[in-house]
C-alpha cells in the first residue's frame, strides 16, 4: 500500500510474530483446566491490573475515543469518574467473595445460593453478549484496518482471530495475560508518543496547540447543571440527566453501576481477578486498574482534541469515509493522521498500538467464553470421573470453538445490518440482569433459583422494549419514551429492574410455601 513503507511492514510483522511467541512461551506446561484458565494462580497481580485495562480497552476504544474529542470535546472524562470508583467498591466488597475458595467464574456464586439453574441462566447471559459482541468488535475494527493495511475486511477478520487463537490456544489465560500486559505498554506508548508528536510540527508547539484547543472549547469537560437558556423545569432536569450528552452525574452514578457489571459480573474481566492467589492481590490488581484507567482515556482524548487543532492548520490528505454501524466518521481521524501525517517506522509503531488493542480484545473473548461453557456447563452435565486432561482437551477444543463464532457473527456484521445493531445494543441490555445476580448472590439468603431467573429474564424484556432499535421502530400510534436514555444509565435500570421482580417473585413463592403448609 502506498501509505506504508517496507519498514513500516516490518514493525509489523515483526509484532505479530513476537506477541504470538510470547504468548506461546508464557502458556507453556498447561496441565489441567486450573492452569488453562486461572493461570495456575501464580501470576503477579501487577501483570493482572494491567491486563484488565488492556482488556477493556479495545481497538474501537483506541480510535473511538481520539473521534469524540474531536468532533466535541472531553466530556467523556465525567464517566471515566465512575469507572474508577466502580473499581474501589469491587476491590473491597466483591473480591473476598471471588477468591473465597476456587472459582473459576462469578456465575459460581449464584449456584452457591440459588442453584446450578441460575448458574446457567448467567453463563447464557454473558455467553450470548460476549459473543455478539465481541464478534461485531472484530468486524467493525476490521474497517480503519482495511483502510491502514489495504486488506480486504473479510482477510483481517479471519487473519486476526486466528492469530489471537494461537496463543490462547496453547496457553490460556496466562498467555492472555501476559500478552494483554505487553499490548497494553504499547498502545499507552503508542498515545504517549502522539501527544509529543503533534506539538511537535507547530512551531508554538505545547502552548500554541494546548490554547488553540482550549479557545475552541476542545478542552471542555464537565457538565454539572442543566443548560441556563430558559426556565428550569422538572422536564429539563431530567432530559440533562437522561440524556446524550455525558454530564457528570450520569458518570458518577450511571458509570459507576455500568463498570460494576461488566467488571464484577462479566466474565471478561472477573477471569483476571479470579487467577489472583489472594484477596490481597485481587485488591491489588483492581486498584492498579483505577490508577490507570484515568490517565489512558486522558491520554486519548487530548489526542482528538490536538488533533482538531492539526487539521485546522493542514488539510486532510484522505476523505473521511461514510459513517457506518458502530463508526461515526470522525472515529477514522486517528487512522487517517497515522497513515498521512507520520514518518516511517513511526507510522508502524502506530498502527502496530491499534492491532495490539484489537487482538488483546480478541483473545480476552476466547479465554473467557471458553471457561464459562467449560466450567459452568458441561463440567456440570458431564459426569465427573472424567479426567482433567479431558476437561483440558474439552477446554482448548471450545476456544477453536469461539474463535469460528467470532469470525462467523463478524462475517455476518458484514452482511446483515440487524445483527450488528443488535450485538452493540445487546450487552447494555443484559448487563443489568447479570448485576442483579450477582448482589442477590452475595446479599440474599440462599433460596429457590426461580424468582432470581424470572427477575433476569424480566430485567432483559423491559431493556428491550426501552431500547433505542425498539423505540424507533414502534409504530407511531404507541406509547414512547419520554426520553432518549443514554447508554450509561442501561445497566442501572436493567439491575432495578431485575431486583424489584425478583423480590417480588420470591415474596409470591415465600406466600405460596406457607399457604402450602398451612
């Protein structure tokens, strides 16, 4: 491709060739499904903290979040707000209760109190959404790839699950880990180097930039009151607080409950605590996380804001491609300012950033997706004498198994916009049924699994009827909402949602029990 040199090729290449054999070295000597998948619990918790951020922030994240300072502003900062202190809360009251015994995901706890029933109902939450979306993420980050690397969509697809596979194949969770760590430092060096890289070119260079950006409001970032044009009524509160765009009550309350789901009761991210040896190490890993996780969406979001300030004084040298499902169409600056605007090698280091991101997310779906069908089903209905090299067998069998698909939902993605708008909706509309769990799990008496599935089953009903796909397409003699919620307060509502029927089912079971006795 024209945009690439021979030793922008190279860096590459050489990237993939050592992540793979670093991977592979790390998940040497894999035994049983303990060493497959918590990582013989021998792993620092440092190598654990800053797998975590790693494994959240996804290529989308990578390029996404540069978009959004530049087609606004750094508001986004106000939800990074709660996912720190989201992290502070699960270090302290849900970590002891990860590393209280063995588990090998949180869905172990709901069958400690409600059943193997409730245990599968979440396995099959978190297996549906991560599969979706997961397997959109590879499609859709496959895009700016093609435009960077000049493959066709479907190769990239295929070229990197396959290339994530190997490792986590051979070496599970412990080969993600330590892949996820070293991926991390290089997409933190890769935004690291941007920031020096653009004040650089102008000859104000930090000053000039920096005021330039804050003048044109690029800089701006937080929304605390209601707009002051008009009256204030109750009807202008609550769309501020509602609605797009983020202000800071919606991060506080709405980010913090969001990141208490995906990081507390999805298996994605409770993979990574659970490999810790101990609770003081759990904490550990959790709160290098919160250091962390600030700082890096920092770093991203005032590359999007200089690069604005870029391309006010030179002009783009490739037009910005049409939006489509899950890419607005500044996401493509970041790409664009790589491909056009920095020397040789560099260039590679760059994008070398954006591919670390997109396997690192890759891998993390296969490792995850591969111990929740392992252990919290088949271990259950396959009898128990079978061997641990069965269960090992069985494990690397299903990452093969995932890793397809992943490839055939990303291919799909392709072909039938339905499912790529649904694989984004789909986690935010389950994500609140999972917490909901989870807390019934560790603050509830044990007792019957059947209000705690109805309650999941309600929770993700009601998130799809409010759901933006849904609301859209009502005809318009129906009822509609109010407002346009916004995404960050979906899981906060699928949890009420989930909370309020469970309560009441088990009230109506309590009743039903002692009028049976009576």
């Amino acid at each position: 491709m024209k945009y690439l040199s021979f030793a922008d090729w190279s860096v590459i290449l050489f990237y993939l060739l050592g992540i793979i054999l670093l991977g592979v070295w790390f998940g040497k000597d894999q035994r049983n499904t303990r060493d497959y998948f918590l990582g013989s619990k021998n792993i620092p918790w440092w190598g654990i903290g800053l797998s975590i951020v790693a494994a959240e922030t996804s290529a989308l994240t990578i390029i996404g979040v540069p978009g959004m300072a530049y087609g606004g502003n750094l508001a986004f900062l106000q939800l990074i707000i709660g996912y720190v202190i989201a992290r502070i809360i699960l270090a302290i009251v849900m970590v002891p209760h990860y590393l209280r015994g063995e588990i090998y995901s949180p869905y172990q706890l709901f069958a400690n109190a409600f059943g193997p029933s409730t245990r599968r109902t979440a396995g099959a939450f978190f297996l549906l959404s991560e599969t979706l979306a997961a397997g959109v993420r590879v499609y859709v980050v496959c895009i700016p790839i093609q435009l960077m690397l000049g493959i066709e969509v479907l190769p990239a697809i295929v070229s990197f699950v396959v290339l994530s596979l190997l490792y986590t194949y051979v070496g599970g969770v412990k080969a993600v880990i330590w892949t996820d760590a070293a991926q991390f430092c290089l997409f933190v060096a890769g935004g690291i180097f941007t920031l020096w890289y653009i004040p650089h070119i102008f000859d104000g260079g930090l000053k000039a930039v920096w005021n330039t950006a804050f003048d044109s409001g690029k800089l701006h970032w937080l929304n605390l009151f209601p707009p002051s044009d008009g009256p204030l009524t109750v009807f202008k509160v609550l769309k501020f607080l509602l609605e797009d765009p983020i202000n800071i009550w919606m991060g506080i309350i709405g980010g913090t409950v969001m990141v208490m789901s995906s990081h507390g009761a999805e298996q994605l991210i409770v993979q990574r605590v659970l490999a810790c040896n101990t609770v003081a190490e759990g904490r550990k890993a959790l709160a290098l996380s919160a250091i962390v996780i600030f700082p890096l969406f920092l770093i991203f979001l005032l590359i999007g804001a200089m690069l604005w300030v870029f391309y006010q004084k030179y002009p783009m040298q490739i037009g910005l491609p049409e939006p489509r499902p899950g890419l607005q169409q500044f996401d493509y600056i970041y790409p664009i300012f790589m491909l056009t605007a920095v020397p040789p090698v560099l260039k590679g280091f760059l994008i070398v950033a954006i591919l670390s991101a997109a396997m690192s997310s890759v891998s993390s779906a296969l490792t995850s997706l591969a111990s929740v069908s392992t252990m919290d089903f088949v271990k259950g209905f396959i009898s128990k004498s079978r061997s641990e090299e069965f269960f090992l067998r069985f494990s690397k069998v299903s990452t093969v198994f995932w890793a397809l698909a992943l490839i055939y939902v990303a291919y799909l993605s392709r072909q039938v916009t339905f499912v790529l708008d649904a694989a984004f909706k789909l986690r935010g509309l389950t994500s609140g049924a999972l917490l909901g769990g989870l807390l019934l799990s560790v603050f509830w008496k044990k007792g019957p699994g059947f209000p705690v599935i109805v309650g999941m089953l309600c929770s993700l009903a009601v998130m799809i009827c409010i759901s933006p796909m849904v609301q859209a397409n009502l005809p318009s003699s129906w009822p509609h909402l109010a407002f346009k919620i916004a995404f960050p307060w979906y899981t906060l509502t699928g949890c009420a949602v989930m909370l309020l029927i469970a309560s009441a089912m088990r009230l109506l079971v309590s009743a039903k029990t002692v009028n049976d006795g009576l």
